[in-house]
C-alpha cells in the first residue's frame, strides 16, 4: 500500500552523493532499477534522472540508528523493480566491491528508514541504456522509455543546449519574442496542418511550418535582432532526422548581410560545443557555393569527413565510342565518376549492389572500372575504350593500383543525385562516417529559381522573399534560372543544420520576384497582403536563419534518428503510438464546426 511523503523532503539525487557525504544522514527518492536479496541483507539500486546509487537494508537489534528495523526490512523484502520509494540512511564507504562504471560506485547508503510511495507492475520491457527492445513496443509505452538513462541523457543535454542558446542570443542582443500558432495558410512550400474555425464556418487557420513573415514583420516593428525556440508543424512524409511537429532555433536581424549572420551563427554553434560537449569548434567554418558542393560531392548539404569527391570526366570521355557516355554527353548531360581508393577488388555481387543502389537515385545504370593491383582493368565498359583512352579516364581520375572507380551519365542532376548519394554508402560500407568528427561548412549562392517540370514553372528554391546576389539581378529578366541567392544553409557531417537568407526589402525586387514565380499582384496580396502592407512603412535591410533544434541534438549527442532526443515523437506515418493520435473526434465537435466527414468505401 503507497505512504506518505509527509514529514519527510529529498536532501538529494541519488548520483550527486560523493565521498564528501559519507557520514552524513540523507534522504533519497526515485524508482528501484534492482533489488538482490542475499539473505539477512538487501543491495538494491535506487535510480533518478541523476543516475543510480545503491541502498543497504540490513536488519539488527543493535545499533539501531545504523540499521532499518523488522518492519522497513520486511518492506524492503517486497520491492520489484520501477517500485517508487523514498529511502533515509547514511552514507557510507562502499564496504563490499567498487563499481568504478558508476559516478557512486565507491558509496553506499545504509538505510535507515523506508517508505513505498508507489507500487509498480512489471514493465512491458527493461528500463534499461541501450535497450534491445523493438521500437514500436518502447514508443507505445514512451513514458516508460523516457526513464531509461540514454532518452533521460538526451533530453536533459537538449536542455542545457537551449539554455546555452538563449544565454549566447541574450548577450548578442536578441529579444525573445513568440509569434502566432493560429495562422492563415500560405501555399508556397510544405503542406499545412489546417485547423478549422468555430467562430468563423468554413474558415481555416494553419499551424506555422515557421515563423517567417511574422519574424519579418518584427524587424519592420523595429525589434532589431529577435529569436525564438519556435515550435513548427509540416504535413510530410517523415525521415530519419524529420518529424511533422519540430523546434527551430529561430531568429531575424536588422540592417545585416551575408557575413553578419554567418559570424554570430558560428559564434553560437563554438559557444554551444564548448559549454555542452566540450569540443572546440575552430572559426572561421568552410564555406562553398552550391555549385562547388553539387560539383564536388553532388549534394547540397556535402559530408566533408572524407574525401571521394566527384570528378566531371566530361571532356575526357568525349571522344569514346561508349554509347551511355556519348547519348549522355549529347543530350546536354555528363560523365562524372567517384574514385573508391583501395577497392580495386571488391567482390562483383558488392559492386551490384552497389548499381541497384545508384538505380534507386534515378541511375539507369553505373559503369565501373577497377585499375587491378598487377596494373589491369576490369571493367564493365573498358571493350569500347582505346588502351589510350582508359589511360586518360584512369589518370583525370586520380586512379592508381588498387582502386575503383564508378561513373555515372545522365542530366547533371541525376548524376549528382546518384554519385552524391553513392559516395555516402560506400563511406558507411567502409566505417568513414565517425560520429565523434564533427565538421561544419556553409554553403552559399544557392540558385535563386529552380525549374518545376510539372507545373512548368519557376518556384523559390527557398522562399519567395530570399534577395537575389545583386549583380546578378539583370538575370531575372534575361536568365532567370542562372540568378544566385544570398542564401546560406549550415551543414554538419552532411545533414542541413539549418538555413536562412536574406530578405527582399525594396518594393521593386519583390515584384519582379513574384513575377518571375508566375504569382500577380493580386495573388501576391491575397496572399502575403499584412506583410507587403508593412513594406510600404519604411522597412528595414533584414536576414534570418532558422537551425533545426532536433537536428543540432540528434548529431550532437549521436543519435541515429531525432525520435531518441524528443520527448514524445510520432512514427512514420506521423502517428503517436503512445496516444493514438491522430483520432476521430465526437460527432458534436464535428458539428459545431460544420464540418462532414466523407466516408469511403473500403475500395476507395
């Protein structure tokens, strides 16, 4: 039966006792990870967020203020793991072995005195680090798995990361400021999560996918430098590092370019790897334009922990009677190629697996040539190729003894897509991808417009009120797919951490963009109106960034997947197992929104 915590108060968490205590009489409260009966003595590991500390009960008719009496042991005797007591004893040197894997492995407590505040079923799996446990079974029970020290570990280091934030952006002069939740839904980008109106039938407000035109709108209000840890939604399919509802560290500044966001955002990222994990980060970090990272890794968001770079082979290759280089090469496309150093004799079905990998980018196929140790060629193409010609491929290559090297020929954006992302999987094949290698870059001047096949139209690659690099504003009129951004996006260890621009401030640009988009000014109105409205009252120079939270602690504290580092994340299909939501809702709610809902028949 559950007591009472009346008369009695916590002097401690389990893990902040040390050697300093012994002597001293404590008060402990948290959950039994294990109790071990040994007959006349009771070892038991007493566990809270802090950690664990193990707990003597030890039954004696002498010295009675150092032992628990008949009845707190015959309590003790009946406590199973995830009990929730509340233990008084005093510290002691360990008497039997050290743990030295433990932060109290050289105490113990004897207790004293013993409370049950709460009785436990057994828990559905162990409450446990690194547990083994499926995770469909742990995310069903989160709030079982959320007591396991590594989600604890996570959760905890994510708090002292946002502290960080807000104490680093407090001294640079930043205000915290919230932005709405309820908001109108914009089309551009992302789906909306939709939230129908009572008061207003048939009228809909949309969850924030971000905070941008309100964050805007604050540095017309004159705010200066703004952030806020912004709760996001999208309505997407979700990933590894994605989730539907998300946390941004989001901020705006004023009068600003380029170079001025960059500096206090490496500052940040520097200032939270030193406090949070001890790790100096060196500044300036790399940066590249987007058309050096496509070129030398094919990817936008490039992993520099290792090398494998792209190499365009284009001209070398002109000349060669292999028809998937020459069909290529006269379509407009290109020949490019990864060079796998030390690979040369990678077994055939590995090498097919890699093709039907490259296929699943958009591949139609990969041509391979391994440069033997004894100096020959095996290869999948090298028959329509002069000695000549392979000698010249092999050398624009970087190729020597013992080395692999796959190409691809297609539109340059497959070809990116297919050996950016092979280089990837031959690097996590091979063990390059260290967890503990943090490397950061910038990637800048990213394309402005990019081209949508099936709307037959331009769309911002970013968002419509991303600035143009200035010189290259003639372009909008002549070549507008070749206008550069001023949009930067901060990668590590090849996920985007986070992203931003410059904004669009003059009258002018902003029209000419929205034409460019296929968008009129009365779309533009209907549209974004509260914010062009505010344009015309004097508006500052502005840009912004927004760093993925989730992301940040996900690499941070080397997590596979952002769920370990959020409290109660959903699955794939952006369900919560735990809850069940989303679910139906009762018929009068339905009602006083005037909502109906359409069934389908079971073919539908």
């Amino acid at each position: 039966m559950a007591e009472s915590m009346k008369g009695l108060k916590r002097s401690h968490r389990c893990a902040e006792l040390s050697e300093a205590n012994i002597g001293e009489k404590v008060t402990l409260m948290g959950w039994v990870q294990k109790s071990r009966n040994k007959g006349g003595i009771i070892f038991l590991d007493l566990r809270d967020r802090s950690g664990l500390v193990q707990i003597i009960f030890e039954q004696s008719e002498e010295a009675k203020d150092n032992y628990i009496d008949a009845a707190g042991f015959e309590k003790a005797e009946k406590l199973r793991s995830e009990f929730v007591i509340a233990v008084t004893g005093k510290v002691e040197k360990r008497g039997g072995a050290e743990n030295p894997n433990l932060k109290t492995g050289t105490i113990e407590v004897r207790a004293t005195d013993l409370r049950i505040l709460s009785e436990a079923e057994t828990p559905p799996f162990p409450i446990e680090a690194d547990s083994k446990t499926k995770e469909e079974l742990r995310l069903k029970y989160r709030y079982l798995d959320l007591r396991r020290p590594d989600i604890q570990h996570n959760l905890m280091f994510r708090s002292d990361v946002t502290k960080s934030v807000r104490n680093f952006l407090y001294e640079e002069g930043f205000l915290e400021i919230e932005t709405p939740i309820l908001n109108r839904s914009t089309p551009e980008g992302a789906r909306d999560y939709l939230v129908p109106s009572r008061v207003h039938p048939g009228n809909f407000y949309a969850l924030p996918q971000s905070p941008q035109l309100f964050k805007q709108l604050l540095m017309c209000s004159g705010y200066d430098r703004y952030f806020q840890i912004a709760k996001c939604f999208r309505d997407e399919d979700l990933r590894a590092d994605r989730q539907p509802e998300f946390t941004q560290i989001d901020m705006e500044l004023s009068f600003v370019d380029v170079d001025d966001v960059i500096d206090v955002n490496e500052r940040l990222i520097q200032k939270l790897f030193k406090d949070c994990l001890n790790v100096e980060v060196s500044l300036p970090m790399q940066r590249i334009t987007w058309q050096e990272a496509m070129d030398r890794f094919g990817s936008d968001k490039p992993d520099v922990r290792f090398g494998m770079e792209l190499k365009d082979v284009s001209e070398t290759v002109a000349d060669c009677e292999f028809v998937v280089f020459k069909s290529a090469l006269e379509n407009g496309g290109s020949v490019r190629g990864i060079n796998a150093k030390g690979q040369a004799e990678m077994p055939r079905k590995k090498i097919d697996a890699l093709v039907e990998f490259a296929k699943g980018f958009g591949a139609k196929g990969l041509a391979y040539l391994a440069v033997m140790p004894d100096g020959s060629y095996k290869s999948s193409f090298a028959k329509f190729l002069t000695e000549e010609q392979l000698e010249r491929l092999v050398k624009a290559m970087e190729g020597e003894k013992g080395d692999l090297l796959l190409f691809a020929a297609d539109k340059n954006k497959v070809v990116w897509d297919v050996l950016g992302n092979l280089r990837l999987e031959i690097a996590r094949n091979l063990d390059l991808l260290k967890k503990d290698d943090y490397r950061f870059l910038w990637v800048t001047e990213f394309p402005l417009l990019e081209w949508d096949e099936e709307e037959e139209r331009f769309v911002a690659m970013h968002h419509p009120f991303t600035m143009p690099m200035e010189e290259d504003l003639p372009l909008l009129d002549t070549d507008p797919g070749k206008v550069r951004a001023k949009a930067y996006d901060c990668v590590l260890n090849g996920v985007e951490l986070g992203g931003g621009s410059v904004r669009i401030y003059q009258s002018d640009v902003q029209e000419k963009m929205f034409e460019k988009l296929g968008i009129t000014k009365e779309d533009a109105y209907e549209k974004f109106g509260f914010l062009l409205q505010a344009f015309k009252y004097g508006v500052p120079p502005h840009a912004g960034l927004a760093f993925g939270l989730d992301r940040l602690i996900m690499l941070m504290v080397q997590a596979d997947n952002i769920r370990e580092v959020i409290a109660f994340p959903k699955v794939k299909d952006a369900s919560c197992l735990m809850s069940e939501a989303p679910n139906v809702v009762d018929p009068k709610q339905l009602e006083e929104l005037e909502i109906a809902i359409t069934a389908k028949n079971e073919d539908e």
